[in-house]
C-alpha cells in the first residue's frame, strides 16, 4: 500500500523509520498537502505534524475529501490529533493521549500543541502545552507536586506565547505564587521527569498505520 506521513518536529523521521518503514515522511502538512497526497494515489494518509502559523494549516475539507476517496486518514500528536477529534465521526482515525484530551474536552486550543521548531531539522525549539500537562500529570500523580502546583503552572504557561513556552520562562512567571525555593525545585522536577506527549502520540500513529498495512496484506 501507498502510506505517506507528514512529520516534523514530534519524532525525528530516522526513528520514525525504526518503527515504520517503506512509507513515504514528508515535512509538516500545510494547506493543499493531504489533498495532493489523495491525487498522487496514497491510500494510508498519517497526519501528525502540520502548520498553524508559518502558513495556511490542512483544512477539514481536504481530509473530508480524502475519506470520500476511500483513503484512510490517522491522526494524532499534534494538529493530526486536533484534526481528528474534529473528524472522526467522518471516518478519520484518532490515536494517542492528545487526541483523546481533544475528545474528552480537557483541551480545546489550538496553541495547546503548537511549538516553534528550526525550519530545516525541525528540531522543537519551544515546549507545547500538552507535553507540560503531561509532565504535571505524572508528578502530580507520584505526589511530587501538588494540584494546586500544577494549576498555577499551567495557568503561568497559558499566559506565555506559545513561540516562548520553555520550562524556565514558565516556573520563573510563577515564582510570586510558588515561592522561590519552591519554583526551583519545581523546575528541576520538570526538566527531570519531562514526559514528551507529542513523541509518544506520534509513535502510537505510526503502530495504527503499522497495523492497518498488516490486516491489509493479510486480507
């Protein structure tokens, strides 16, 4: 089968590789890619990474457009995730934590996933919000912080753009509220335990992509 995956900064496409191969990876998808994709004959589409702000993002209606065709469209991590929660009452497939946050309505922004990322390695240069839940997620449930911790955290992130979002900035705007040895130990937990949402999400698309190739094959 014909499967394409437009990937960027969640998971570098030579590890990528390690757990699908023989698939075209193509850079974030941005307006127009997952239709032309549909017309180059793909018949699995894996939408993980995208554009929101560099240009247009991928429209509903070209993913719609794709589904009509017969092409299997999976998303997750990044705006795959936020694109299938949007559609897949249509027949996208949504995989990953992002995703179900998305669903279940723990999130609704769009910048919750956004990072800024260096234009040809596409290497993260900004930490997204969902991996910052994440991580406060997993201290909290560790009782290494507490949920009052983590609220001011993530309230302190939400006022940080998105394009500035890293660990330091974030715990240095909270310290009126946490204290000053407390945001240090606070930061130096976060660094420790940082959990990377978006990498994880991106691995478990490419494993439902691997699966749907298999029962293809195997039919």
């Amino acid at each position: 089968m014909k499967v394409v995956v437009f990937l960027g900064p969640s998971l570098p496409v030579e590890e990528a590789e390690k757990i699908l191969d023989d698939v075209e990876y193509r850079p974030p998808a941005g307006r127009g890619d997952v239709a032309g994709a549909v017309d180059e004959g793909f018949e699995i589409i894996g939408l993980v990474d995208g554009v929101f702000y560099q240009k247009t993002a991928v429209s509903h209606r070209e993913i719609l457009y794709a589904l009509k065709k017969g092409v299997k469209v999976v998303g997750g991590s990044s705006i795959g995730a936020l694109r299938a929660c949007e559609l897949d009452l249509y027949g996208m497939i949504g995989v990953g934590k992002i995703y179900r946050w998305y669903k279940q309505g723990v999130i609704s922004a769009d910048d919750e996933v956004a990072v800024v990322f260096h234009p040809n390695t596409y290497q993260p240069l900004s930490e997204p919000l969902v991996n910052i839940r994440a991580t406060l997620e997993l201290l909290i449930s560790r009782g290494m912080i507490s949920k009052a911790d983590g609220e001011i955290i993530i309230e302190s992130a939400k006022e940080t753009p998105f394009h500035l979002r890293n660990y330091s900035r974030i715990i240095q705007n909270a310290i009126d509220k946490l204290g000053r040895e407390r945001a240090k130990f606070i930061l130096e937990l976060l660094k420790r335990e940082r959990v990377d949402q978006k990498r994880i999400d991106a691995i478990e698309v490419l494993k439902k992509i691997r699966e749907l190739t298999t029962i293809n094959r195997s039919v």
